[in-house]
C-alpha cells in the first residue's frame, strides 16, 4: 500500500517556489471574480465549492481571475489537444490514413458508445495493432448510453471502451511511426511520452524539467502546470489555428465539429461545443479541472474546481463563458440545466439550486433569454 | 423556475447571529484538530475537501473541533432517530404491533435491498395504508445491490424503494395514532412534523423558533442545526439509552443490532456499526453530514464536508473515531478501504490515495494493524 507524505500543510496543487518557469509569471490580473458553486437549499447555502481560474489572452495577459489563477494541477485530459501535436507535426498521423474523426477521439474523453469504439478500433487496425496494445485499462463507458448498450448487448467493456482509447491510440501511433519500441509507450521514460511533456511545454510556456509528471488515471504521463499557463496554451492554439498553422487548425476543427466523438450522449462539453458552432473549444479534465478557449475573442480559460467535484465545474465554465458573452441566445435547455441545476426532492419539486454564488455570474445565466 | 438571492456573501451554513439558543453555545472547544480530507497523485494533493466537525460530550462541553463547530446546517437524514421519537413515546409504534426491524428501518436511510422494501411494506399493511399513502418519490436504490436486484427483476423502484420510506411510514403512524389527516402529513404545518421539530429541539437543545425549516430530499421537514448541537444531542441519545430510558435504548439498540436495515449492503454506516459491535452509532445525511456517538466514551459527532462530497465523509468519520480509539483492532478491510480509498489508475495500480490529510488522523488510520 502506497503510504503518502503528511499532506497537512501541504497546499493544494504541485506549486513550487522555486520552479523555474520559461517568463516571469503573469503578474496581477487585470480584474478578478468569484466563481465559488453553491448549492442552496431553503434560501441558504447548504454547500459551498471553491474554484480558482484563470483567464488569459494569446499573448500572454492575465485579464482575469478567480482565486489563485496560478494554481498548479495536475491538468489531466485537457493536455490531449497538445498531447496529439508530434504526430500532427510529423506527418505520422496521415501516413496510418487517419482522418478527421481519428483526430477528434485522440483529443477525446470519450462516452465508450459503439461510435467511439467503432473509431477506436478503425485507429488500432490501421497501425495492425489490436485492443491488447492498448496501455489503458477497460472501464464502464463514461456515457449512460455507452453503458447501458454495453449491458444490453452482453458485452463487458474492453480497452477500447476506456475514455482515452482515442489518445493511446494515437500514442501507439506515434510509436510506430518513429519505429519506437510499442511496448512500454505508456512509461515516461518513453519517448512517446517526453514528446508529450516537450508539446505540453511548448505550448504552457513552462520549461520541461519545471512540469510535474505523474501517473494519469489511464496510465500515461499526466502534467502539472498553473492555471494560467493552461488558459494560455487554448488561447495560443485557437490564435494559431486561426493564422493558418495546418496542425493546429485541424485539432481545433476535429474537436468543434466532431463534439459528439469528444465527449458522447449527454457530455458536457458535447453539448456546450453543439451549441457554439464552432466559437467555443472546450476539454474536460478529472478531478474539476476544464480548459476552454473563445475563439472570437482569442481567450483561454483554466479553471479547477478545489475538492474536484464535477458538479461545480459546469456551473463555473458556464459562467465564465456567460460572462464573456460566449453563449448562445437563447441558452439551450441542457445548457441551461447545467448552469444552475435545480435540486428537486423525490418528487420532482424543486427545494435549490446549485449555481455560481455571485450575482453577476450566476445572475447573467439566469437572466440568459 | 426558482430564483435564488445572491449567494456571494453570503457563508456557509444558516447560522444567523440573532437567532436565539436554549443556553449559551458551546464557547470555545477543548482542542482542536484538522480534518481535511486531501486527494493526493503523484505525491501532491490534488483535491482538497474542507471539513467542519464538533465532539461533544453528553452534559455539553465542546471536547474537540474542526473549523467551525458551530456551523449550522440542513441536518438531513441524520434527525431520523429523533423523528420517531414521538411515535414511540406515545405507543403508537407498539400499538401497530411493530418490532425492532421496523424501528431500524424507520431510522434508516436504507438501500432500497429487497429485505428492506419488504419491512417497509410490512409497516404499511399493519397501518391499513399503501405505497401511494407515502409523500416521499421513488428513486434508484441507493444500494448497487438494490438496484441491480431491482433492475434484473424488470421492476421499476417504487416509493417503497425510496431511502426514507421507513420514517415515511412511522410518520403515517403517527398521524393515523393521533386520529389526524394522512394526507399531508409531509406538510411543515401538519401536526406530525411539527412533532418533529420539537422532538429534535428537545434533543439538540435549540429552541424551536431558533430552527431553520426547509425541505429535505423526501417531501418532509429538514432542520438546520450547528454541529456542536447534532454532536450533542447524539451524546444525550446514547447517554439516555445507557440510564434506561426506554425509547431511547430501543432507537441505539435497533439501529445499532440492525445495521443492515439502517443502510444495506456496503453502505457505509452499515459497515461501521456491523465492525464496533453495538459501541458506535452512526447515521449519514445527505450533502456530506454524518452524525455519530461512541457508546462507550458517551461523545456525539458531528460533522459536515464543507462542499458535500461524501467520499471526504467516510474517511473523515473513521479518522475521528481513530482519534478516540473507538475503531476495531485489526481495522476491517472494508472499512480500511473507506479510511484512505487509494485511487487507482484503469489497470487498477495505486496513484494516490484520498485521507485526512493530517498526520496524526491520517497516519493513525495507515498504522492501524
């Protein structure tokens, strides 16, 4: 059993002073907010979670926070984007004849539904692999109609059915294409992996040996980086894409007009992307991390929910984007829904809400036609 | 839809400073400790989980705490050894020929595990009513034994199945006992909750103007109390059962030989009791409120995990209850599982571990034999 240093007064995230960092930091931001998610009940806070954010423009400017916008977390799948870049860039990606839906599982979170594993499996027979290569474990499809047709039809979930079969995919990908051992592409010491950390740097704007890496729930390299170093990247690849930089054009199309390979039925960031058309980027991370981009206003938005709880971190991205104005009129229904989640009692009557605490938040989305 | 004021000012919790108490409070604790519950990876704490709590002993001193000892909160499913109680002083409960299942039941949030539908239709039958009689909704058995069973017997959950269809039903004995309306008798106005609240004012030592009312999760009453005054009235619960007051050693006597009833299978508060062997009492409520009393040292707990996660819940209970040397030696499996849950990547390999965070709570439980 893996015994654990006291984490007393350790604080929360993998902050060091003494990490050096490609710049100075990001200095004060230019305005800040609160996006602390309660949930009321009878007309009182019952729960309270807080989040911290970062908001920063492709060129580097802090122009708003929520709490400690430079926060270091682990930033979990949203790093896929930038994780798929070497085989993007050297030219791996199109020599297995791979596509724009191939592009749009690597970057995914995927629901586990026949249409995502239906890709996955596409991906692995191109590069005569098969499900046994795959590094990552099976798991219950993330999606409730991804495992409810898993169950239905007998099957127990595969490897494939992981969320980030799509990714380890393309990392076999990658390891093929450079004639790399196929093996072991999952250790960081492999150089799938250190490509991974060299794209993530490249893009954060954090030296490499000042990133973090450790074990992701699905067993590849997972990087710890602030919050504004996040916002930065997404706002940095939506400008790029937007230049005309062909690798970062095609992530950032996969991902907006492919949503439903993404995340699948009912994912958040599925709906959230239906509903920009194009002008939102948005990747979930676990443990309440989500990383988003504006692409009209050239923003990126990082922000981690404190005790990791996904319930507050839609209400929050919801927020964000609301108060950016980058949400559609009217507000979707299921968007709606995730803004402020009413909280019913076994009969369906709403007794609360779980909503961002401050009015000119949590208000904005109320008053969304 | 329902329309919240702003939140951003407003705390945690529905203390308000005017509200009047039967005494002083509690003054200042004895001691204090740290009981956050921290996610760790990689050696660094990824997710933090702020936790409040209060010790209190049954004449009323304030032994120990964590944050603030005196927030008050919806205090949900935890009341429910204090709601039967006016149905049981007056004869009602006997006067139905009901036994010691329907007692555990009546306090228990259960599983909805077909041995515990079956009690709750049992109570039903002797009263003369049927499931369409209960206020409370159906929802999913919150036991995964409970559901599967349900699911594989093409059965749709009924009210019955609902967690709280035991205190529903008592509640239905009450009303029937004291010859008032059935219908409505969820209603804060009806005679049978407004028992209640002077039921859990009498125990809790708060004044019943002084006890915010809301609407829990099932249709009923819920109250808002600080944790000093839950711990309390836990403490009075086991010291009365322990002086011979009848009622209140059937309610210890039932939930605590009856732990299965009161939760189900793998429930936690079941788990608990079933492993301390009559010394522990414990009730879990909704949104990260747990209350419990060790028998043997006459101390009530209370506690509530500031963002409502209950996986912070469980090793936050454990590491008290190691702090006052009231768990079993060696520490069961299943309940060391609870005390610091090592999070698992999908090959099921430890990448961290959810505890307490301080040592001499967290550490405690690890060196347990």
């Amino acid at each position: 059993m893996w015994i654990p240093d006291s984490f007393a007064n350790q604080p929360l995230g993998a902050n060091s002073a003494s990490a050096p960092r490609i710049g100075n930091g990001f200095g004060p931001p230019r305005q800040t907010r609160t996006l602390d998610v309660v949930v009321s009940r009878g007309g009182t806070v019952e729960s309270r979670h807080r989040v911290h954010a970062a908001v920063v423009s492709a060129d580097g400017v802090l122009v708003d926070a929520a709490r400690d916008p430079e926060l270091s977390v682990w930033w979990r799948s949203c790093a896929k984007p930038f994780q798929v870049m070497p085989l993007l860039r050297s030219g791996g990606f199109d020599a297995f004849g791979w596509g724009i839906e191939e592009l749009a599982l690597a970057c995914a979170s995927h629901g586990g539904e026949p249409e995502h594993v239906a890709v996955a499996a596409r991906m692995l027979e191109r590069l005569g692999l098969e499900e046994g290569d795959l590094a990552c474990g099976p798991h219950e499809p993330l999606a409730s109609r991804g495992a409810r047709l898993a169950r239905e039809s007998g099957q127990r979930p595969t490897r494939l059915h992981n969320n980030c079969s799509g990714k380890h995919s393309a990392m076999l990908a990658r390891a093929v294409h450079l004639g790399a051992s196929t093996a072991g592409y999952e250790r960081p010491v492999h150089v799938v992996q250190r490509d991974c950390l060299r794209a993530v740097s490249e893009w954060t704007g954090v030296a490499p040996d000042a990133i973090p890496v450790g074990m992701d729930g699905c067993g590849v390299s997972v990087f710890a980086l602030p919050l504004a170093n996040m916002a930065w990247s997404y706002a940095r690849l939506v400008q790029a894409a937007a230049e005309g930089d062909v690798p970062s054009r095609r992530v950032v199309s996969a991902m907006t007009s492919h949503p439903f390979l993404v995340g699948g039925t009912d994912r958040f960031d599925t709906i959230l992307m239906e509903a920009c058309g194009g002008n939102v980027l948005c990747k979930i991370g676990a443990e309440g991390v989500h990383t988003f981009a504006i692409v009209d206003r050239g923003l990126g938005i990082a922000l981690k929910v404190e005790d990791g709880s996904p319930r507050a971190q839609y209400p929050a991205v919801l927020g964000l984007l609301a108060a950016y104005d980058a949400l559609p009129h009217p507000l979707p229904d299921a968007l709606r829904e995730h803004a402020q989640r009413a909280v019913r009692n076994t009969r369906g009557e709403p007794v609360g809400v779980v909503r961002v605490g401050h009015a000119d938040v949590g208000d904005m989305l109320e008053r969304s036609p």
